[in-house]
C-alpha cells in the first residue's frame, strides 16, 4: 500500500483575521504539487478565471514558495500572485489519487469563486479529497467550520510552524498595496 502527505497550510491574518488556506500533495518521494484559490473578493462568476495556483517541486521548494507572494496563478496571466501562509499540517493518505487531485485543480482554476461555498477552504477541501479517493472524511468539512481559521484548527494534528504573522505585514502588504 502506498502512502504519500497531503499538506494544508494556513495563512491566519487575512481576510481580516478570518484565515485563508492553500493545499500541497506529495506525488513522488520529493516531488510535491502545492498552492491554492488565491482570490480577493467576495464573488467572482462560475466559469471565470479565479487566481488559483497549483506549483510543482520538492518538499523545500513547497516551503520557500508557501511562504512567499509570488506564484503563477495557472491561468497563463504572467501576473504571480498569492498569500504567505504561517503554518502547515500534513496527513499521510493511503493509495493517493494523484490525477483526481491534479484534475480537481483544473476544475477549481476555472470554477469562479464565492466566498459562501466556492472559497480557499472549499477547495483545499476538495483537492484533498480527491487526492484521498473521494473520500470525504480526511478532513473536517467546510460547512461546519465556515472561518477558514476555524477549519484549519480542527484538522488533528499540531502544526508546524513556518514563519510568524509579523513578518507577512498587514492586509495591504499582502495584497500588494499600501505597506507592501
């Protein structure tokens, strides 16, 4: 039986202090796809381009960029974009389903978004689950904790620490605004 690590990183600041939160998924011994819905908005229409990324490289590589601003948003827009996360946990999933998550992507990247529903947690909750076989108990559902920081923390587990929310700025740092 194969066993490979699903990731779920946290960024706990934004937006305004609710969390949002990214995937990775191991592929081979160190070769890890990561990234997430990275939108900022409220609703944007099904079928519509969303800003979400989904990187490739090793275990490190996951970790550096996590960290960071800068990733391609997938959808062949040269603009890179996204959040630093603070903190990530990983759960070994058996016989992972490496296409079902890389098409679960796909079907994210171009799937709008809505923060009631179609958002950050929604979709890590989603890639992971197809990553585990469709199964819909490796994580705790969404509906159930609507705060992304909420979802996170009821994951099992203790999480490893990354960096610490003074170093990611304020709102407009992280955005690229003011203060960045």
């Amino acid at each position: 039986m194969a066993q490979m690590q699903a990731a779920m990183f946290i960024n706990w600041t934004i937006p305004v202090g609710m969390g949002h939160t990214g995937w990775g998924f191991q592929a081979a011994p160190d070769k890890w796809y990561f990234g997430g819905l990275e939108t900022a908005g409220v609703w944007i229409g099904p079928g519509s381009q969303n800003n979400t990324n989904n990187c490739i490289g090793t275990f490190a590589d996951m970790i550096r960029v996590m960290k960071g601003t800068n990733r391609p948003n997938g959808g062949g827009d040269p603009k890179k974009g996204g959040y630093p996360y603070h903190e990530y946990k990983l759960k070994t999933v058996n016989n992972p389903n490496l296409n079902a998550a890389l098409n679960k992507v796909m079907s994210i990247r171009c799937g709008g978004y809505n923060l009631h529903g179609f958002n950050c947690c929604d979709a890590v909750f989603n890639v992971i689950k197809a990553y585990d076989n469709n199964n819909d108990t490796t994580l705790p559902w969404p509906s159930t904790h609507w705060a992304p920081r909420s979802w996170y923390s009821a994951i099992p587990g203790k999480g490893v620490f990354m960096q610490p929310e003074s170093v990611t700025g304020g709102m407009f740092a992280q955005h690229g605004g003011p203060g960045s």
